[in-house]
C-alpha cells in the first residue's frame, strides 16, 4: 500500500508504518432478538440469555502519509483480516482467526535487515514463523518504522493442513480507508489499555479513531447474522447451544466419538459417523452456534449482513436496453437532446439487511468531453458529474391544498437555486437578472416557486424540477399479473409491517437533457439511495464504452445534407484537439476519427463517398452497424436473441450517420477534397467537404 497524491511523482517515498492498528478485542451488546441471545430464562422480569455480549476481533495494519501531504492525502489504508478457515480443536487449522507472521520494512530492506525474502527458503521461513506476533494475544507487536520510505509488508495466516484433494480453505481479507493521521496514531495504544482497563468507553474510542470504527463496522458485517436456513441448508444448522462446529465422517468410516471438553463443564461425548453432521462446541464461546431451545430449531450462519444501498435502476441508456432492434426500447438520443429513461426495480428491492423498503433517493449523473484516455474501458468515478437528485415524497398525500373559489392548488414556496427557465421567458434577457444562458435554450438562474407535491413524486431542490412517475403498464408475470415484490414497510403498521410494492418497466421515470452537442459522445448513470439512520447510502455511477450514448440530428425533407467538421481537422495529439469529438485510439476504434452526415431523410438512404478524381472511397448505408466492436447480441426478456449494435439510421427520426473516415480498403483516408452523393428517397445530392491531416 502506498499514501500520497498521484500527481507526485514520489508520493510513495513518504510513508509511515502503523503496524498496531486497528486491532484489539472489542465488546459488543446482542440484542434479545438476535438468535445468538439464545434465552434460557427470566429474571426479574428481564430475559437471561447464554450470550449477552459478544467480543469483535479487529486484525490489521495499516500505512499512512507521514504529513497528510497538506491536506491531499487526509486518511489512513488499512489492511484487514476478516477471516479464515479454522479448527476450534486447532488440529488442520488455527483456533481462531489471526496472522501467523508478520513484517513491515522499507523498500530495500534486505532480508537479513527484517527486509524482504527473495527465495522460497526466505518466504517459507518467515510465512511459517510466528515473527512479531503476541502468542497470547494473537496481534501484532511489529514497532513501526523509524524512517520514512516506501513500506511493505508480508503477513501470513495458517497453517491449513490434511486439505484433501478437492478441498478447500478460506481466507477473507480486504482494503479499508478512513479518516485519521500518523499524529493521532501514537497514543492509539495507550488508549487502548485505557479502554481495556474500563476507564474509556467504546464510543469515545471510535471518535478519536475513525479508522477504527470503520473496522469494526466491517468486521461486524463479515460475521454476518444467523437466520433461519435457507432451501438446501437445513442440515448445516447445529442441534445445541454454542455449537459451531459440525462433524461428518467421509462415506464408508466407522463411526467413532468425539467430545467437547469446556473448562469446569462436564465433558460431553458424542457419536460421529458418515451419514449426518454431529454439533459440538469445541469453541467453548456460547455466542457461536445458535439454537432456540423453544423450537428446536438450530440458525445458519451467512456472512457480510452489511447495509446496502438499493441497486441502480435498469436505465434506456444502458447497452443491454439501447439497441436499435430491441421492440421495447425508449430511444435515447434525439436532436439537441438525450432522453434518460429508468425503472421503478431500486424502489422494490428490499434492503438485504433489514428486509425494509428502504429506497429514497435517485441521482442523475452525467459524463460529458471524454476522449477515451489510453487503457479506459470507460468513465472514471472523477469524471462524472451531478445533474440531479431526485427526492422521495410519500410523507403525507400531497403538500398542497385546493382553493374552491379560485379552483387552483395552494402550494408552497420554495427557493431554489438553480431553476431552468423555458426558453422565450423574459427573465433569460433582463440585463439586470444577468442569468446564465443554456446552449439549448433558455436560462439558469435563482428562483422562489411554488412547490406542489404529490405521493410518490420526487422533487429536486437546486432546480425545483417536480419528477412524477409515467402512467406505464406494470412488468407482468408468466400468469399475467403485475409481478410484486414483498418488504416491510419503513415506518409502516407495526402489527402488519409487510407490504408489497409492484414492478414497472424502463420508461416509469423520464428526465430529458437539453445540454448535449449533437455528434459528441456522452455517458450517463442514475442511483439510487436510501434512507437509513445516518448518511444516505448511494449506488456507484459507472458505465463502460458500449454505453456511450449520442444525440443525432433529426431528419429534413429534401436534399439537406452537410458534414461536421467540414473542413475536418487532424491532430498529431488527441489532446490538443479544441473538443471531445475524436477520440484516442484503441484495438477496437485505430483511429478515434469520424466525421458526421447531418439532415438525413428519413427511410432507406446510402451514401458514396469520392475522391476529387472520381474514386469510390467508402459506402455508408442506413442499416450499418455503428458499434459492432463493444457490442454483442443481446437476448432479451422474450427468449429471442438480436443484435445489439446501432445502427447508422437508429430511429425513424435519426438524420445523422458517422463515417471513421476509413476507407473502404481499411486504410485512413489522407488530406484532401471528397465528394459525396446521397441516394434517397429524395432523389441524389452531392455534395463536397475537406479533410485536413
């Protein structure tokens, strides 16, 4: 791991090592209703449980910038080790999960020096050592660093011996970053006993340790929830209190007995053989295993319970829904415009955690001047931009109320800060307003409307747009009905919290984007969040190149036609083009150029393209293929398998077509004067333009 800012050439030379942190055992309340509880009694009229409390151990180190770099690098990266395959009995693997080995050293450290290994006896003897690992505790004791540098680290886990063939162990670790610095890290210790010896709290610790907070919260999700077992599960759940541990014999073993030997409790013996699991709890940890003695039902451990945010919703841009012959597509692009297109799928997703209908929030995201930068399959997370966020208002029916006499809504006023007035509106040309202008028309500038809200519209507050769902046929079932989704209601009727929401289709949400440039690339993302006790959890805006979208010139009667650019200009750099219309090249696009026909008509059309002498150079049709190289076929909800390209003619009112100015031998056409004649059903146009290397 390295802390500094990639702009830096040596932001790695700069490092701390934090070998100690996060790690420690912490305590965690159970809750009675959750099955590791497991009551055995009442007293005082307060339930008795077996686990009342439950200990989270955090296993990491982390790394961070000696500095924060002035500000650029503010956070601590962490490596975190959730989990492993173990051996409660410690025979085929640890007792509990931990790192066997571990060091940290500056780049170029020999091996010698506590350095890095550079051959297999090395590795083999550090990763099978127990270096700068507490044997009591089982955590890190490394001391960090005392220079700057480049730091590495080598960690180890194990051993996980007689795994047979075809078995299996596991490991789970991951990467977290959080808030902090190599100032506060040094008196993480010390609060640590302090914490330990009862005289700071936990919740005290998490303030001062944001990084540490995050880790737990990670750990505590890893652990998961036991739940009722799932279809196929049944037999993987224990048959006793605090049993963790299943044991079942291969196929043709003699029985033979196995037993549990915890502390001061009696010793318990049990048969194993090769026909079913036999529970032990060799762990001697009551909180792992859970059984309800009421019912005599046993709970499946599944872990990650972690809370979510919904899942995007399936949007008309996407490649898997805009393809010219997909019958049920909303088209995307239209003349000066783009038309985002969405379903209803985030708001009927129940949160895996909580099971509730948690959703509230969309968010419209936009790429627009990507050139495709060497290695991109598509947009980083840097550049998109917010175009909008949606609101959920269900709190009452509507926020308004009717006016008999005048028969009008009384609604209230609201400012807002970046209100879009239709062009034509006299504010777009008072002097003394100086609102900015929008290249499609109209302006931008501050506002005080009225707001008129009813259930299940969103409403987003830097523009005042109202967004309302489309009056649209549900998503049906093979029998017919509208497909439903079951939930439990957030804030709904305690005695009958389960409610059932019902799916839509792409086109139950539509939000058109005036300000795109025709013939230029643009990729967008819509996702959603929900509305949990803290901050909002949102979905991740992302997109690949197939799911480039671009607003087409619409269609003309007559012979219309003209290029853009004309003349067209080439650069010996894609970054020292004015704009995004070229693109880099790639495998799949060698050029990155194109040029654009404009005002086609509509219906079957070809184009020919000539040299000023008189020779072909390439032949565009109406039913090309644009995108053949990011695009596959596509098999859609009906069964039937199409093709998922667009074509040059993607809609009936598409009067635009790309040339990648390649010949018709495959080769870049060099600089010069073209001729080109359209056939149509307008008759033949020629026409000229100019290509400038």
């Amino acid at each position: 791991m390295d802390a500094g800012p990639a702009s830096s050439s040596t932001f790695f030379a700069d490092d701390r090592d934090i070998p100690y942190f996060p790690s420690g055992e912490f305590k965690m309340k159970v809750d009675v209703d959750d099955p590791r509880f497991q009551i055995i009694g009442v007293k005082n009229g307060q339930p008795i449980g077996l686990c009342p409390q439950r200990t989270i151990r955090i296993n990491g180190f982390s790394l961070v910038d000696d500095n924060g770099d002035e500000g650029r690098t503010p956070g601590i990266a962490s490596l975190l080790l959730f989990g492993h395959t173990i051996d409660p009995l410690a025979i085929r693997a640890p007792a509990r999960v931990g790192f066997r080995a571990f060091r940290s050293y500056v780049s170029g450290t020999p091996y010698t020096s506590n350095g890095s290994p550079t051959i297999d006896q090395q590795r083999f003897e550090l990763m099978s050592s127990h270096q700068n690992i507490d044997p009591e505790t089982g955590f890190i004791t490394a001391e960090p660093g005392d220079q700057l540098g480049d730091y590495r680290a080598w960690w180890s886990a194990g051993p996980f011996l007689g795994v047979p063939d075809g078995g299996m162990f596991t490991c789970t670790f991951g990467f977290a970053v959080e808030r902090g610095s190599y100032d506060e890290m040094q008196h993480y210790r010390q609060d640590y006993a302090s914490y330990r010896n009862g005289t700071l709290e936990l919740e005290d610790l998490f303030t001062r340790y944001p990084a540490l907070e995050n880790a737990f919260t990670a750990q505590v999700a890893y652990e998961g929830v036991y739940e009722l077992p799932r279809p196929g599960f049944a037999d993987l759940v224990p048959d006793c209190h605090g049993c963790e541990t299943g044991v079942k014999l291969p196929k043709g073993s003699t029985p033979t007995v196995m037993s549990e030997i915890c502390g001061e409790r009696e010793p318990i013996s049990k048969q194993v053989n090769d026909n079913a699991f036999t529970w032990f709890d060799f762990d001697c940890d009551p909180c792992t295993g859970a059984y309800d003695d009421n019912t005599n039902q046993g709970f499946y451990l599944r872990h990650w319970n972690a809370e979510s945010p919904p899942p995007n919703p399936n949007l008309n841009v996407a490649a898997a829904s805009n393809y010219s012959d997909n019958p049920n597509r909303i088209a995307a692009g239209g003349d000066g415009r783009i038309t985002l297109a969405w379903d209803n799928s985030s708001e009927t997703t129940a949160d895996p955690k909580s099971g509730q209908f948690d959703f509230r929030t969309y968010r419209i995201w936009k790429v627009a001047g990507w050139q495709r930068p060497v290695g991109a399959a598509g947009p980083n997370d840097n550049d998109w931009a917010l175009l909008a966020e949606y609101r959920l208002f269900d709190y009452a029916d509507s926020n308004f109320t009717h006016d008999p006499t005048t028969d009008t809504l009384v609604c209230p006023m609201a400012f807002v800060p970046n209100h879009v007035y239709p062009s034509g509106h006299p504010h777009c040309s008072d002097r003394n307003a100086d609102p900015l202008q929008l290249q499609g028309g109209g302006c931008r500038d501050t506002a005080t409307l009225k707001v008129c809200l009813a259930k299940g519209d969103f409403w987003d507050r830097q523009t005042g747009q109202v967004l309302r769902p489309q009056s649209v046929d549900c998503v049906r079932g093979t029998n017919g009905g509208c497909v439903q989704d079951s939930g439990i209601a957030l804030a709904g009727d305690p005695s009958d919290p389960r409610v059932k929401k019902t799916r839509y289709p792409i086109g139950r949400y539509m939000v058109v984007d005036h300000e795109v440039k025709n013939g230029f690339i643009y990729f967008y993302s819509v996702t959603a969040g929900d509305s949990t006790a803290g901050s909002q959890l949102f979905g991740r805006r992302s997109a690949v190149e197939a799911d480039e979208v671009t607003p087409q010139a619409a269609t003309r009667k007559g012979k219309s036609v003209w290029v853009v650019p004309n003349p067209y200009r080439g650069y010996a750099s894609i970054l020292a083009r004015p704009s995004s219309w070229d693109l880099t090249p790639n495998a799949t696009d060698p050029t990155g150029t194109h040029i654009d026909f404009m005002g086609l008509p509509a219906g079957k059309w070809k184009i020919r393209i000539y040299t000023i002498s008189g020779d072909l150079v390439a032949e565009i049709h109406d039913d090309d293929p644009v995108n053949q190289s990011v695009r596959g076929a596509i098999t859609g909800p009906d069964g039937v398998t199409r093709p998922g390209t667009n074509r040059q003619q993607d809609t009936t009112d598409d009067g635009q077509a790309r040339w990648d100015l390649i010949s018709r031998n495959g080769q870049d056409v060099v600089s010069g004067i073209y001729m080109f004649v359209v056939d149509s059903n307008q008759g033949q146009q020629r026409g000229k333009f100019v290509v400038i290397r």
